[in-house]
C-alpha cells in the first residue's frame, strides 16, 4: 500500500565488513576533517575496542584531539555540555562515536551544541527543530548491534536538574558515516547480544508497522528481519563468528533506518517506561513487550504481522501456516525466539524476571502514556489498555 | 550554449487568503473551544493540572500564519488570541497552509498529520503527548461524529454535550 505521503531520508554513508574500520581516515580526509574527538566509554577503553580503532589509523594523517570516555549508561546534558569543553579546548574539527547507543545520543548531543553555536541544548528540544548549520564530520562506530541510533535521527539525552529524558528528533542529526566492522561487535557476551538482537527485531516489526511507514521503511525492516531469523542464534551461540557479527551489525543498521522513518510504536513507548521506572535494559524489555504488544495490535496490525512471518519463521513455516493464523504465528515465533535465549543465556521472559516490582505497573503505564511513540502507533492505547499489556507481560 | 541570461522575470509570492481566514477563524474556534472544554471535561481538566504553571503553548501556521496560543493561568487554561509569549513551553508549527487545513477541518487526524511531518514540535514532547490527548477530547465535541470515526484512532467518550461546549466556545 502506498502511503497518501511519506518523508525518507537515510543520508549515512556505510562501510560494512572486514578492515572497515581502517576507512575512517580516509573518510574524514573526505569530510575535509583531521583532529576528531573520540567519544567513547571507559569499558570499551579497557576492553581494548577503542585501541582497536586507533590501532586502524596507522601510517595515516590524523591525529587524534581528544578521547573522551566519561560517558555514563544514560546520556546527560552536563556530560554533552563537558564533551563540547574538551572539543573546544583540544579544537577538534570532528566527531568520531564509538560504543552503543548512549554514546551516540551524547554524540548527536555534542553535534548540535557546536553545529548550533549554543550551550542550551534544552532549545533544540523536540522535533525538527534543528536545522542544518556548520556541519560537522561525525562518524559512528556502533559496538552493540541494536540499537541502530548509526542510522536513526533521534537522541535521548537526560536533564537531571529538570528530572527529563529530553528527545530530539531531527534529520540533521544523521551521522555522515556509519562503520560496521565484526571485530567491534565478537567480544559482545551472548546475554547482551541476544537483548541487543532482540531490541533490532523490535525496531523492524514496528518499523513496518506504524503510521510512518512507506515502500522504502519497509524494504529496510523486512532485510533487517531476514538476517536476525538467520544470523541472530548464531551471534548468541557462537560470538566469534565474524559473519554472524557482521550480519547483525547490518541487521541494526538496517532496522534502525526503517524505524527513523517510520518510528516505533507501542512496544517502544512502554519500554522506554520500564527502562525509566524500572531500569530494565532496553533489549530485555522489547523482548518481553514485543509479542504482547503484537497481540494487543492484532485486530489492526493482524495482516501486516502476518507479512512478517516470512522474514521471521522463512517460507516453509510461512507457506504451511493458513493465511489467518500467520499474524498470531508471527508474534509466537518471537516469543519461542527469546524463550530459546532465555535458556541459552537466561534473557528475561517476563518483567518479573526482569525485575519489575508488581507495584510499579501503574506507574510504568502512566510514563508510557507521555512517549512520543504512543501516537504513532496505529491503535489509540490509553492507561487502561497499557496496564492490561503490562499485567500480561508479568 | 552557455549561462547567458536572456530574460529576467521577476517572481511573484502568490496568497492564499481564503484558506489562511479558514485557518484563523478555526484556531479562534479551537482556542475558545480548548478554553471551554477545559472546563467542562475532567479529563481535560486533569492533563492541565499537571502542566506546569503559567506553561504557554502556541499552534502555528509558518512562516506568517495564523498563532493560536494558550496559557495556564492560577491553574485554567486560557485562550490568548495570536499573541506570541517568549516564555513559550511547547510550540507545534505547521509547515505549511496546504498541511494544515487537513487537520484544521477534520479530514485528517493529528497522529497521521505526526507521521507525515506536516508539523514540526519545540519543547518537551511529553507535554506534546498531552496536548494531543486534549486534541482528542477537544476534536470529539467540536467535530461530528462521522468526522471523529474518520480521524481518531478511538473515539473518547463525551463527558457534557457538544451543545455546552459550542455554548461555552461561542459566548464563554
């Protein structure tokens, strides 16, 4: 079906497979760049991921201004507003993120501060607001394969003083490079690459299912989905395989386009819920959510999710499943997927293995209500209906 | 061949003054109409409690549209015609005349109106999320009920007549 109007935009460069990382001088040589600050964490500093990129920038021209690694789980403006100190005082000319999604929420953070000329970020709050200024070389390397942010336009950074996670959406935010390389993702542990899959996975079954959704989303969310049913299991079981890894990596990036342009839904606006009132990492709760939130959908979403059996079971599950059963054969081929990493890896079925206090659910509803991501699912859900889920998900 | 100029016209902006006239009479309707709902419907009532107070919120038409602006005020929302405060908490702009007349006259809802970015949104998008909320309540009074069926994903319920809001909206 042809949406009546769409927007789509997907302008990042990607390089995607082995030695990848050793592109990056060259790309910043193209975006007319030279002394990138590197954003990072401390584990991935210890771990050695970050030696590995810099260790790739040998016998090249560049030199590295700063590496920037205080950045907590949970991006924040005081941790944005002291990276763009260190970039001013170190006066680096770009942007080079590595780590998952906080990382790169504190870069887009760091991009609209310099690119903007402003310490406020709280101005550039909300959506499309941000318009395109001094553009800045910003690459990505993303060292989970999940989130996807590579390729989304959307940052979440959290105002303490305020007690907000604050979102900004703008295509602007788009890094001009993303740098899929295997070696960044194999020492990922099988639990967090099973959450981080899973997380993928939910960014493509609601990517190809909300209100934004066009012909370009949804060639992007069905590849995505192809390569999880294929590569995910393997990723879990067997992190050395640069294949599997490299496959996910894409996996990622693929669902992350599809979903930053036609959003996500339901499953995503009550998770984010449960990760603000119950801290329940982001994958775990997609995972829990997503079959449950996929039947709450059903009567609306029953023929799109049946479309998505293909990808998600391949064609000899879909072809022997009767047309009216494949929707519900959808939702109970994810749920067998994360009961099966619930067993290899111990990924939480439920919010009560994932920690939640039966107490909270009132308080996660009502959070999820203010998600920007209530209203672009298809199916109007008020308290009620999100408490209803919540109690199933239990 | 080359890039000789062989005639200069000067291009002409056009107007679109009927449907800018819409757009302003239906935001006097829709702020009026918000200010009285919000008295009547509970619902309405309690999404307002919980802005913070004095907390204004412009509707926009860009670049020089119509402005339809509320304000929390000792707690009730007041309608403030197209004045444009600078302590703004939430501002929607639409790109556009040509997107907004849609959503103005009920032929399309404001969640697909979202998902087709005909809008842009300052400020926190939780408050947003709010307004939306009362979007709703305040579109199934002012709208008939096949317009509703069309354009919202549920139709609320009614707490008080439709009659008492466009009482309430028309003579305050």
């Amino acid at each position: 079906m042809i949406p009546d109007y769409y927007e789509f935009q997907n302008s990042v460069k990607i390089l995607s497979g082995k030695k990848a990382l050793e592109n990056i001088p060259f790309e910043l040589y193209n975006l007319q760049a030279s002394r990138p600050i590197v954003l990072t964490n401390e584990m991935l500093e210890k771990i050695g991921l970050v030696q590995t990129v810099i260790k790739s920038f040998a016998e090249q021209e560049i030199s590295v201004g700063a590496i920037y690694t205080d950045i907590p789980a949970d991006s924040s403006i005081e941790v944005v507003n002291d990276a763009a100190r260190v970039f001013r005082e170190q006066e680096c000319d770009s942007i080079i993120a590595i780590g998952g999604g906080s990382v790169i929420d504190t870069a887009k953070g760091l991009s609209i501060v310099i690119t903007q000329g402003s310490d406020d970020i709280m101005e550039y709050m909300g959506s499309e607001i941000i318009t395109r200024k001094n553009p800045l070389p910003f690459i990505v390397v993303p060292t989970t394969a999940g989130t996807g942010s590579e390729t989304t336009l959307v940052a979440v950074i959290a105002n303490h003083k305020r007690k907000v996670k604050m979102e900004f959406l703008s295509y602007n935010l788009l890094p001009d490079v993303a740098v899929l390389d295997p070696r960044m993702t194999t020492t990922l542990p099988p639990r967090l690459t099973a959450s981080t899959g899973i997380d993928a996975l939910s960014h493509a079954v609601e990517g190809y299912t909300c209100l934004q959704k066009n012909p370009l989303s949804d060639a992007y969310a069905f590849a995505a989905i192809n390569l999880i049913r294929e590569y995910l299991d393997l990723a879990v079981e067997k992190g050395t395989d640069a294949k599997a890894r490299l496959a996910m990596a894409n996996a990622s990036m693929l669902a992350g386009v599809a979903f930053s342009n036609s959003m996500v839904g339901l499953v995503h606006a009550i998770g984010h819920a449960c990760g603000g009132v119950s801290q329940v990492p982001h994958g775990d709760a997609m995972g829990i959510l997503l079959p449950w939130c996929m039947e709450y959908n059903m009567d609306k979403l029953g023929e799109l999710y049946a479309q998505l059996l293909l990808p998600l079971a391949g064609a000899d599950i879909y072809a022997a499943t009767p047309a009216e059963k494949r929707g519900q054969k959808a939702a109970d081929t994810i749920r067998e997927m994360t009961s099966r990493f619930n067993k290899i890896c111990g990924l939480p079925v439920s919010l009560q293995q994932a920690g939640v206090k039966k107490e909270d659910l009132g308080r996660i509803a009502k959070t999820a209500l203010n998600d920007g991501a209530v209203i672009i699912n298809p199916k109007e859900s008020e308290y009620e209906d999100i408490l209803a889920i919540l109690n199933k998900a239990y | 061949m080359g890039g000789d100029i062989i005639a200069t016209t000067k291009v002409v902006i056009g107007k679109k003054p009927v449907k800018m006239t819409v757009a302003r009479i239906i935001f006097w309707f829709l702020g009026r109409g918000f200010q009285a709902a919000a008295k009547h419907d509970s619902r309405i009532r309690q999404e307002v409690a919980e802005w913070s107070p004095d907390c204004s919120i412009i509707l926009k038409i860009n670049p020089r549209g119509p402005v339809m602006t509320v304000r929390k005020v000792d707690g009730k929302l007041k309608y403030m015609g197209s004045s444009q405060p600078q302590d703004l908490e939430l501002a929607i702009y639409f790109k556009n005349i040509e997107g907004a007349i849609p959503v103005l006259t009920g032929q399309k809802g404001l969640a697909q109106a979202y998902a087709e970015h005909r809008f842009t949104l300052r400020g926190d998008i939780g408050l947003g999320m709010s307004v939306v909320r009362c979007m709703y309540l305040l579109e199934t009074y002012l709208f008939p009920g096949f317009i509703t069926k069309k354009i919202l994903k549920r139709v609320p319920k009614k707490q008080v007549s439709s009659f008492k809001i466009y009482l309430a909206t028309l003579f305050g």
